[in-house]
C-alpha cells in the first residue's frame, strides 16, 4: 500500500513539473527541443492520414447501412466479439411485401401477377445489395478499422513516448544551465547524454513507425479499387434485374399501360383504313430514356396491312395471342374497337394479337 502511495505521489510530481514546462515553452520561457522538418512532414501526414480514415470510414458506413440503430447494433456485436446477426435488406422486405399482397388480391389477377414479378425482382435486388454490403465490409471497411484500431494507436504510444523524451531531454538541459559547480554540471551533463540517447532511440522508432504510412496508403488503394469492384458488380446486377424485369412486363402491355379503345372507323371507310399507331424504332430492349413510348398515328397502306419486324422474343399468353421471335418479319393490321397498345399479326397461316411495343413498323 504505502509503494503505491509514494508512485501516485511520484506520477502526481511529474505530471505537475511537466505541466509547468509545457506552461513555459508556450510563454517562451523554456527551451524546446524541435523536431527536424522531415520529421514533422511525417507527423503531418500521418494525422492527416488518420483524420481521413476516420471520415471515410465513418460515410462508408452510413452509405452501407442508412439506419443508425442499426449500426449501433453492429458495433455492439463486433465489441463484444459476437456474430452480427444476419439483417433482411429493405428490397427483400418490399419483394415479400409485394408477393404476400398478390397472394391476398389473387395470382392470377393482372395485379396480382405483377406483383409477384416485381416482388421477385426486389428480393433479387436486395439479395445484391447484402453481397455488396458483406463484400464492402470484408474488404475495405475492416482494413481501414484495422489500421485505426491497431497501426495508428502504436503510432500515438510512441508519439507520446517520444514527447515524454523531448521534455525529459529539455528538463535536463536547463539542469545543465542552471548548475554552478563542477560536480553538479558533470552529474548534469551525465544526465543529459542519457536523455539525448533515449531521445534520439524513441524519435528512431516513431520515424519508422510514421513513414510505414506510405505502407497504408498501399493498403488502402487497393482496397479502394476493391470497394469499386464490389459496387460496379453491384450495380451491374442491379441494371440486369431491372431490365429483365422490364422486359417480363412488357408482356403484358395493357396491365400497367394506358387502356385507350382505338376509335371506330367513321361510316363510309373501310377499317383498313384507321390510323395504326408506330412504335420508333428502340436500340435493344431496353432504352432508360424512353420509360414510356410515344407513337405517332401513320396512315397503312391501301390494303389496310403493314409489313413490322419484331423487336424482341415475346411467349403468347393464350392463343389469342401470337408468339413472335426478334428479327423475324410479319404483316400487321388494326381491328375497329381494338386496344391501342396491340395489333393483329400474321405470319405464315398462324395468325393472332401482338404487342405494338414489340414491333418496328415498316414503310
């Protein structure tokens, strides 16, 4: 008991001298021992290096995971050394939303249906966004945790360890010009060489310790390109979902388009005669500009049909409708009271309705 009396005594004492002679170096009133300028380029970069991580690492984390509870969660469980439980992403909730509403409103209803693709469609995007979620987090959030949590806090140990040199270094140098006798400037020039010795060794290892940042900044590119990997996969999936999923419903034109009749022909004019309406031509089956298609009404020719070339593969749901393969040719016509959005087609002797979307009128 009574030794650590007298080292909190002690540690209180050099706490208190230190404090004095940090007070006197900001008046001027100490010599301060500087640091050559090499030397604090290191230590300029390496916090700079440090305050970056730290923010990087903070916006990555919050752009992986939005929800600040949930984050804390995580934190929690990585501290105490425990596996994070595995998290539904929001797209696979809104995929089982969207498959349990069609199981109530009925799968074989137009609505119905859609929902199931577009619920399928969001569980695959959601299983997407937890792989690039885990994937992110394996290969850049952690190597910048590390570097944190184990690099950077050796670095502030012997920085700290190295100011305690200076200042003990300094201490004996003002020892050394205070002292009057010969046996007191011998005993403090002693005192002195050792501080410039443990000086001079700790400034060695922090130099090392702060040019192996250079080291870091390796590591980090390469996660970073990593990073870049994982997202561009990611959105690549993302892209291939959606515009399979696009296609999936353009089988089905008049369930989530417009269901505008085309008008009668007037009395006197035979229906070869109506307005077809024309589909502009598309590059590839999905365009992200045209969301939705614009046509423009052409007059057909005197027989009343127009050659079209298909654009993409399209199944006929019943056979009422006609089942079509890209870049074949058929001949197309309009019937009175016949939706807009489709078009009677013949190919050969088979003969039954056709999505416009899906066709490039000819001349």
């Amino acid at each position: 008991m009574d030794f650590n009396v007298k080292k909190l005594a002690s540690d209180a004492g050099v706490f208190f001298t230190r404090a004095v002679q940090f007070t006197e170096e900001k008046l001027g009133q100490a010599e301060k021992t500087e640091l050559d300028a090499h030397f604090e380029n290191l230590l300029s970069r390496a916090d700079s290096t440090k305050n970056w991580t730290e923010k990087i690492l903070r916006q990555t984390e919050v752009l992986l995971q939005p929800n600040p509870s949930a984050r804390i969660e995580e934190f929690l469980y990585e501290k105490l050394d425990r596996k994070i439980p595995s998290r539904i992403t929001n797209g696979e909730l809104l995929g089982q939303y969207m498959i349990d509403a069609a199981s109530e409103f009925g799968p074989g209803t137009p609505y119905g249906s859609t929902l199931i693709k577009v619920g399928e469609a969001q569980r695959r995007l959601g299983a997407a966004d937890r792989d690039f979620i885990q994937s992110s987090m394996i290969n850049f959030l952690t190597p910048l945790r590390n570097f944190l949590e184990g690099d950077w806090k050796t670095i502030s140990k012997e920085r700290r360890l190295l100011e305690n040199r200076r200042l003990d270094l300094d201490a004996c140098k003002a020892r050394l010009k205070k002292a009057k006798a010969a046996e007191a400037k011998a005993a403090a020039e002693q005192e002195l060489r050792l501080a410039q010795t443990e000086f001079d060794r700790q400034a060695e290892v922090t130099r090392l310790l702060l040019e192996g940042i250079s080291s870091t900044h390796t590591n980090h590119l390469r996660c970073l390109h990593e990073f870049v990997e994982a997202q561009a996969t990611y959105y690549a999936q993302c892209y291939q979902y959606t515009l399979d999923l696009q296609k999936l419903l353009g089988r089905f034109p008049g369930a989530f388009m417009g269901n505008t009749d085309t008008p009668s022909a007037p009395t006197g004019v035979s229906p070869s005669a109506a307005t077809i309406p024309v589909v502009p031509s598309l590059v590839g089956p999905c365009n992200p500009t045209t969301s939705s298609v614009a046509f423009t009404e052409v007059s057909p020719a005197s027989s009343g049909t127009r050659k079209a070339r298909v654009l993409y593969d399209y199944d006929a749901a019943d056979s009422s409708e006609l089942e079509l393969r890209a870049d074949e040719l058929i001949t197309v016509y309009s019937l009175p009271g016949m939706d807009s959005d489709w078009l009677m087609g013949e190919k050969g002797n088979k003969k039954g309705k056709v999505p416009v979307t899906y066709l490039e009128l000819l001349n």
